[in-house]
C-alpha cells in the first residue's frame, strides 16, 4: 500500500480507539459508527511530482514534491531552479519589474499521489479541499476531470464521490499552472517588486466524507458588546437537484450548535434549529446565540473558544465541523481604534509572505511550525508589538492559528496592489475569503488593496462584504473619503529620506531625522485627515541579510555613508534610522498605530528585512534590537535632530547649554510614572552630565519634558541617551548623536541596546 490515510473525526474516545485500531490494522473489520459526522483523510505529505511544457501529463514521474510547499521543494530540483533563486554578488538598481518579463520556462506542475479508501466509507459524500494552490488548479480523481479553480488564496474544493474507488488505491492528481497564465478575471493582482511567482499547492490538502448535507463555511462572529455569538453556517446539499416536476427541491436539516471553551472542553453555550436546504446548492443560516458570561480575547489575554456545528438529517448525523474564535469587538471611533471596547494603539510591522517565496533560503520554513512561532509569537513579544500586517497576499491558514492562540492582530491584505480581475470574480474570491478566514480573532481588519485604488472594490463591494462581516475594519488602500463614502481607515505611507525628494547640488537638509517636531505636507495630511490614520509602511532604508543595500536603497546608503560603506556601517545606519522615525511617527498623537516596513521579505529583492545572515536562523540585526525602546508602549523620546549623519549641521559649542525636550509618550490605558536619566557619553563611552528627572506620562497623549544639559568642553563626537523606567518595568532608550567643536574626525560611542 502506497500510502496509510491518517483520519480525523469528532467522535467519542471510544471511537478515537477504534480509529487508531482502524489506521494501524487493515482491512477494517467493525467500523459501522464510520459512516456518522466527518471523517477526513489528509493528503498532507509526499506526493510524486513532474513538470511538463504542454497541459498534457507526464509519461513518468520523476520527482517527489512535499505538499503543502511550492515548486522549489521538488526533488530532485526543477529545472529552471536556479533561475528562480539567485544570489547577486552586486545591488541592481532597479525600480520594478515586469510580470511578462520572463527569465524561466512556464511550465505546467503535476502532483499525483494514491490515496486508499477504505471499504466502510462507501456511501459517504466525499470532498476534496486545498485550502491554497496558486495558479490555475485542476483535479482528476481516477483519470476523471473534477473541476478547475482560478482562486490563489481561498480553498479550492470539488465533490469527487462519483470518482472515488471504496476498497481500493484510488489515484489523485493535481495540475497547477504558471502566473503568467493566470487569467484576467482571477482576483490574483500583482506585485511589481515581485520577479518570480512560484506555482504549487501552498496549504493543506485533504478528502472529507460526510452525509448528503455538510457544512461548507463557517464564520463565528462575536459580540462583546452586545454579550452574544453569531453563527453563519453555510450548507452544501450534495443530493442531486429536481430532475422530473414532483421531485423534492430541498431537505430539512436540524443545525445544533455548541459554544466551548478550547481549553477545557467545557459547553457554554449553545442553539438548536431546523433549517431547510436547497438542493445541489449552498444555503446559509445565520444564528443568534446568547453569550454573557465569557472571556474577551485580547493579545495579552487570547482566551479561545470553539464553535461545533453538528446536521441531522431524517437519516442521522450527516456532518459535524468546529472553528476556533475568540470574543472580541475591534472597531473604530472617530480617528483610533478601539479593542473590547477600550482604545488600542497599533505597534508592530508587515510580512510580505508572497515576496518571501522567492528568498533563496525560503526552504520549507513557512510550513515549519516551530520557525513560525518565533517569527510570530517570540519575537513580537519581545519587541513590544501587538499588530503586523499581512502584506501584498495573505499566509497559510495556521498562521492565523498561531496567531490567535498567542495573540497577535493581524491586518489581512489580499496581493492587491496593480489592478488585476474581473468584478464578479473579485467579489467571488474575497466573499470567500471573509467566509473561510473570518472566524480568526486575530484578523482584526481587512485589507482590500495596497497603494490603489478602485471603485468597484471600495463603492460597492466593500459595503456588500460589511453585511457579511460587520466586526471589522476594512481598508481599501490609498482610497479617501472623497473617494469612498465608507473609509473607515486610510493606510499613509510616509517614506522620508528618499534622495529622489532632494533637490540637486541642494545645501539644505530635506530630511531632519530625529526632530519629533517634523511637519513635512504628508504629516499635515494625517493630521488634517478625519478618519483613522494607521502608518503601516515607512522606512526607506533597506538592506540585504548581507548587509548590502536593497535594489531600491542604493542611492540612500550613497548619500549618507559614501559609495564604499561596510555592512557594519550600513547596519548601524539603518539600526539608527528606523528608532528615530519610528519615535517620530509615534509622538504624533492624532495615529492610530505604526506598523515598520518590513518583517520579512525576499533577501535580494527591492526591499528587505532584519535578520542576517541565513533566515531560518532567525539572527536579528540591530535594527531589531533597536526596536524595543522604540516600539516600548510607555517611553520618552529626545527630540533633537541627529548631527552624526545629516548634513549641513554647525556643531555646538564646547561647554555651551543645549535646551531640547523629551517627549513622552504612552500607549495604556493608565497613567505611567518613572525616572529618566539623561546622559552624554564620549567615543570611549565614558558618561558625564547625568540628570535624572521624575516624570508623570498620561494615557494616549503626548508629554514634552524640557531638558537643559552642559555639553563637554571637549571637541567630538558624542552620544545622548535618555532611560526612562517605568514603575515596575524596564528601561527604555533614546539616543541622538551629537558634534561638539571642531574636529576632523567624529567618532561616537556604540551603545548596546
């Protein structure tokens, strides 16, 4: 036997025992109590793999490929691999690339695996479902042509009951094509800092047996005000429509629904209801339940919850599914957000997962659990975030578990970003994607479009899918409110620092880093604007895990640092950069969050990440360490402009007074008190000058603490550094270089942070 199915079902303990008994011992003697609820096999594992250059099947299979995955994992390697993974010795500067511009073979990617179907679930109703398979995925059970599917992001599913061999090794097979034949109607958008769009199933793949009724999609929408759930099932009737007139057109079905407690089991809540169902078609039920005594999830506080849907029909159990939720309200008021009822500022970064595919060193890491929780859960933590952004195309579905369990907010972007696909099948493809991703407390808001805009998507769509789902936010890219009567969220990205905004032979600093006073016209903009403002991309300053500049950051390490700058250099640079405009973008109380650009993303690309080095090492770079102080929710800031890298900047005078504030800052629902110490120390890291100062910071607003220090009397290159520690908390730090005097050469202190 090729392959040993491994089952789930939701039965009882006696009937996990029989299951066991069931996978180990074959033939399958027993097993009556088979044929209730769902039972699934998971097609997860090794499948036979083959490329071919025509929509014909490979004579001869000659590879194995691990599902889910993509087509890099094939072994032995595709042919065209090294075109896909290069590793530059030298930066290209390139702006964005061309989707048909091509360096590769298109070629159709064939998966075939057997898969044995017992005996006893003859009579069953059997679906196969791949939650992600990118592009173009057709499937044959048994050489029979089940059904084709354009989605890249949402399940691709098709009855194959009439296919299926009980008894016997039936074979599944599974063609999936090349972006570039993706066709226009799919809602598949592009990337222009992509260069290759890598083909295969990229989530999990399974066959689910159940009665003549099942449950299609699930989607458990919480109340916290209103101290209620509700449940919107969406039913498949698998018997065949009327065929002569008399015939029956629908059936009847008893829908029992079951709140518990993931944790512990325990049922808290639950309604019973008899629905009638179509036919050969999708009904949806939607069903309140009353729910007062619970738990909110929250990211510090992520209490889960399961919700069990179980049909009866005139014959018996006919489906049982469950899905994981967690009570929570994140909506708007006025210009913030408001989670549980009480305010929340964002703080976090992005993913751009899609972009990541093409990372040489990509491997298997997004499909290895224990990799993805320290990218999710460790690290975050650590670095005071609460939010990222699923940037430019979304993530296999139990990231969005992790997430849940451990508590992250997520805004959910579909790859949308240059216009791509047909009305109706855009509202087919994100009507899905609410139902099959919309029972995660974790996504928090959906992101409809990055840096676009389209009428269609915003006017009508956006309004409809709000009817579906009205527990969260939608975001549709650079769309405003005079173009969008229902903006609830507008997505500013105010890059700074790009050279391209600098006038030529210009003696005039056109980027004051570290000046929290900073007003360029994009900042009046956010100030101005009456909707909510969440700055979830900034930060101009990319560099590869080798420390060399990305594709569209050359020019940028150029000016600051001079042509022949080190990977130290460059990453001290950019370490630095990013603390002081994140501290700029969060001192502005009118945001309502600041998520950095980005987390992870291809190394070689037009961008970059933070870690070094080899990233499934997960090594950050001092960017990262940075980002503790800077994303602390609580903190002070030095409000100065930095000396060390902007240009056109007198020194100060040796032994003068130096007046600048501190500003506070406080994301929490409670007043802060702590010390900060302010220090100066030379290149040697000796410190002098030290004051410390008592400080008061209230809830959401921001506190300027004046500041009078006496600088050194001798000439050179120092450090500021303001510690604030908070009552019961750690330190956090701000610096800013300083020049005191004449001198030819500046040299500064390296504070480990």
């Amino acid at each position: 036997m090729a392959v040993k199915a491994e089952l789930r079902t939701s039965k009882s303990s006696m009937m996990k025992n029989i299951l066991f008994i069931f996978i180990i011992c074959l033939p399958f003697p027993g097993l009556s109590a088979i044929d209730a609820g769902r039972t699934t096999i998971n097609l997860n594992g090794t499948w036979q793999f083959d490329q071919t250059a025509n929509a014909f099947p490979p004579v001869k299979y000659t590879r194995t490929i691990p599902v889910p995955g993509l087509i890099h994992l094939a072994e032995p390697r595709i042919e065209d691999y090294d075109k896909f993974f290069k590793r530059p010795d030298k930066v290209e500067v390139k702006d964005q690339h061309n989707l048909y511009n091509i360096d590769y073979t298109p070629r159709y990617s064939w998966y075939k695996k057997m898969v044995f179907i017992p005996k006893e679930l003859e009579g069953r109703e059997a679906t196969i479902t791949i939650k992600k398979s990118q592009y173009v995925t057709q499937v044959y059970v048994n050489g029979t042509d089940m059904g084709s599917s354009v989605a890249c992001y949402t399940p691709v599913e098709f009855p194959i009951t009439n296919a299926l061999k009980p008894g016997i090794e039936n074979e599944i097979l599974i063609k999936v094509g090349d972006r570039v034949w993706l066709p226009a109607d799919a809602a598949g958008g592009t990337d222009k800092e992509k260069e290759h769009y890598l083909p295969g199933i990229w989530d999990d793949t399974e066959i689910s047996f159940t009665g003549k009724v099942r449950v299609n999609r699930l989607l458990v929408l919480p109340s916290v005000a209103g101290k209620s759930v509700t449940v919107k099932t969406q039913l498949r009737n698998l018997i065949p429509a009327q065929i002569f007139v008399g015939d029956a057109m629908k059936d009847s079905v008893t829908l029992d629904i079951s709140i518990s407690e993931k944790l512990t089991g325990k049922v808290v809540a639950g309604k019973s209801v008899r629905v009638s169902t179509k036919r050969d078609n999708l009904s949806e039920v939607v069903t309140e339940i009353p729910f007062k005594d619970f738990s909110a999830w929250s990211p510090d506080k992520p209490f889960l919850y399961l919700a069990k849907v179980t049909i009866q029909n005139n014959i018996g159990l006919s489906d049982e599914y469950s899905k994981q939720f967690g009570m929570r309200d994140f909506i708007r008021k006025g210009k913030f957000f408001y989670l549980n009822g009480e305010k929340i500022i964002l703080r976090g970064t992005n993913v751009t997962l899609q972009r990541f595919f093409e990372d040489p060193d990509c491997g298997n890491l997004v499909w290895d659990k224990a990799w993805v929780k320290r990218l999710l859960v460790e690290y975050p933590k650590q670095l005071n975030w609460n939010a990222m952004r699923i940037c430019v195309g979304i993530v296999p579905d139990f990231w969005y578990d992790m997430a849940d369990e451990y508590g992250l907010l997520f805004q959910n972007e579909w790859l949308y970003w240059q216009n791509h696909g047909w009305d109706d099948q855009i509202r087919k493809e994100y009507t899905d994607w609410i139902w099959t991703d919309g029972s995660h407390p974790s996504i928090a808001i959906w992101d409809a479009i990055n840096e676009n805009w389209d009428d269609y998507i915003g006017n009508k769509l956006i309004p409809e899918l709000k009817k579906l789902d009205y527990t969260r936010i939608w975001d549709s890219g650079y769309m405003k409110t005079e173009e969008m009567p229902l903006d609830e969220m507008d997505e500013p990205h105010p890059y700074q620092g790009r050279i391209r905004e600098k006038g030529p032979a210009s003696k005039e600093n056109f980027y004051p880093l570290g000046n929290l006073d900073f007003k360029p016209a994009r900042l009046m903009e956010i100030q101005e604007a009456s909707t909510v403002q969440l700055i979830n991309e900034y930060g101009w300053i990319w560099l590869w895990r080798n420390g060399k500049p990305s594709k569209l950051t050359v020019e940028v390490y150029d000016y600051y640092l001079g042509k022949n700058s080190t990977p130290d250099q460059n990453r001290e640079l950019q370490a630095y950069w990013m603390e002081l405009e994140t501290e700029w973008l969060r001192c502005e109380p009118s945001i309502a969050g600041v998520l950095a650009f980005c987390y992870l993303a291809n190394n070689y690309g037009y961008t970059g990440d933070w870690f070094t080095g080899n990233i499934k090492d997960l090594d950050p770079s001092p960017t990262l360490e940075w980002f503790k102080h800077a994303f602390a929710p609580a903190a002070t800031y030095i409000n100065l402009t930095d000396e060390r890298y902007t240009k056109y900047i007198e020194p100060h005078q040796p032994g003068s007074a130096l007046l600048l504030n501190l500003a506070g800052i406080n994301n929490l629902s409670k007043s802060v008190s702590g010390t900060v110490k302010v220090r100066i120390y030379d290149a040697a890291g000796k410190s002098s000058g030290e004051q410390t100062i008592h400080v008061k910071l209230p809830s959401y607003l921001r506190t300027d603490i004046p500041v009078i220090l006496t600088l050194p009397t001798q000439s050179g290159g120092y450090l500021l550094v303001s510690e604030f520690t908070p009552e019961n908390g750690t330190p956090v730090l701000s610096r800013r270089f300083l020049r005191v005097g004449e001198s030819t050469n500046y040299s500064y202190y390296n504070l480990n942070p």
